[in-house]
C-alpha cells in the first residue's frame, strides 16, 4: 500500500510532464508511459494487498513476504521506467547502449520476479478456505487470469524476424505486430490502429484481479433486489462464466495481435470468434441462472407451535 501511494503521487507528477515537458518519443508525450504503468502499478498493488489479507495462519506470514517482494519489484521497475523518460530513452527492448540494456535487463527481471510472486499467491488463494464460494471463486480465477495477461508481456521481447535478419540490433522486441511502434494508436493506451498490438491482450488480463472480484461483488448487491442471486450456486455459476468469458477474452485479442490485425479492424475470422464467445457466454449464464440449485446455507430453523390454549382458558 506504501508503494501504491507513492504510484499515485507519481501519476500526478507524469501527468503535468505530459504537458510541461514537449519532448515526445515513438510519437507519444514522453511521460506517458510512466503516468500508465504508475497508475497500473497502483491499481496492481492495492488489488495485490487486499488479497493478501484474504490469507490465514502461516499463509499470511509468508504472503507478507510475497507482497514485499512484488513491492520491491515494482519499485525497480518504474524507477528505470521514470529514469529512462527522465534521459529521454526508450525504456522496454532498448540495447542501443550497454547502459541501456542494463537497465532494460534489471526491468525484465523485476517483471519476471513479481510474476513468480503473483504465481505463489494464486497457488495460496488455491488452498485458502474462503467463506463466500462465488467471491472466492472471482479471486482464483481472477488472478489465474491475471497471470496469463501479465505472460503476455513476455511475447513482446521476443525479436521478430527483420531484428533477427541484423546482424546487431539495438532494439529487441516490440509492442506492435506487423507495424513498427510508435505509429497511429488509439487515445491513452495508444495501441496500434494499423496493426496487431500485445498490449490489448496484457492489459484485458491483468485486470481480471478487479474486473471478477468487483462482478461478484455486483451479484451480491443485485442480490438484494434478485431473490434468484440470492442463491450462493447461481452467484458461483455465473462468476464462473464470467471468469471464462474474460479469459476467452484474453487469448482472442491476444490471438488477434500475433496475427497482425488491430483490436479496432477485426476481420471475418476474429468476428466470428468473437461471436462465439459471445453465444457461450450467453448460453452459461442462462444455464448458471435457470439450472435447479440448491443453496449451501444453513436452512431456517424451525420454530416449536406455541401449545394449544384451552377454550376454558379464554
């Protein structure tokens, strides 16, 4: 939480050096990308400390270890990141300089470091006895997911075949598919307009730690008004569904991406992909509401019959 807070100090910093400072780099404002991956850390960190505290007994001592860790991790990580944007470089796949590739290393190490961290804590919710089985259930699957959307990242320093064809290239990996980075990109993220771009697909999983627990918790509230939600089998269900829709989702834009086509102009094979995801979806959660379900809770106790009074008595 100390780290998220010093995340969101620093966000505030970026965002006036997004417009006091001109310097641009790949096309973009120079502190973007520390105002986004200090926001992102922020969110990471807060989603990564509550979850934490949903582990008991010797579990918990060691998650606080594990959320040191990810803590001193992420700390590295966006000191290179701001230091970079501070010299004006480009921090990710950077080896234009030994300095540069140093700190382009450090940084890959780091992210490897808080993903076997992340990967331990998910092992730990696995084995953690929780006592609501439908938020129980969005915690699991959310930061299964997460962990696929954060292995994504790892697909982007993979060198394509024109680095491949130099004989000493200086930049090694990218963003983009099909297309240089730095062109035309959608608002704020900037992912790419003309091509494919990974960073769809990292960013829809990483965010399956809120975006599943925040649904059970909406199921929850619309419990109140729902007496069908008020079921823990139809909330588990349908969390479930959710959770497979967001990792469907996933692995198609991701899948979108490797073959070079932008998030924003999907041809005939992703639409139809996307449609079927769809028509699963839709087709699980009428199966999570309408299938019988039986509720886990401790049934109402039954009252004794007061005795019968007498006539005589009246």
């Amino acid at each position: 939480m100390v780290v998220a807070g010093l995340m969101a100090a620093l966000a505030l910093f970026a965002a006036v050096g997004i417009f006091a400072d001109d310097r641009t780099l790949l096309g973009v404002p120079i502190w973007l990308k520390p105002f986004k991956f200090s926001l992102s850390i922020a969110v990471y960190g807060t989603t990564i400390a509550w979850m934490l505290g949903l582990l008991a007994g010797r579990r918990s001592r060691f998650g606080w270890w594990l959320g040191t860790v990810v803590a001193g991790a992420m700390l590295i990580e966006i000191a290179v990141i701001v230091g970079q944007a501070a010299r004006g470089r480009q921090s990710h796949f950077n080896f234009q300089t030994p300095l540069d590739g140093v700190l382009y290393n450090v940084m890959g190490a780091t992210i490897a470091t808080a993903w076997v961290a992340t990967l331990i804590l998910a092992i730990l919710l696995l084995m953690q006895r929780m006592p609501d089985r439908a938020n129980a259930l969005a915690v699991r699957l959310g930061i299964i997911v997460a962990l696929v959307g954060m292995a994504v990242g790892f697909l982007m320093t993979l060198p394509t075949d024109a680095k491949l064809a130099q004989d000493d290239p200086t930049i090694i990996g990218a963003h983009s598919v099909g297309v240089a980075d730095g062109g035309p990109g959608l608002p704020l993220v900037n992912w790419s307009t003309t091509g494919g771009d990974l960073r769809a697909g990292h960013f829809i999983g990483m965010h399956a730690l809120q975006a599943l627990p925040l649904f059970a918790l909406a199921l929850t509230l619309l419990a109140r008004r729902f007496a069908r939600l008020r079921n823990d089998r139809v909330r588990t269900r349908l969390t479930g569904v959710a959770g497979l829709f967001h990792g469907g989702l996933t692995v198609l834009v991701t899948w979108q991406a490797l073959r070079g086509q932008s998030l924003v102009h999907p041809d005939a094979l992703t639409l139809a992909a996307a449609g079927a995801l769809l028509v699963a979806t839709a087709a699980g959660a009428a199966w999570a509401v309408t299938a019988p379900a039986r509720s886990t809770g401790s049934p109402e106790p039954v009252r004794p019959a007061a005795p019968a009074v007498p006539v005589e008595a009246v």
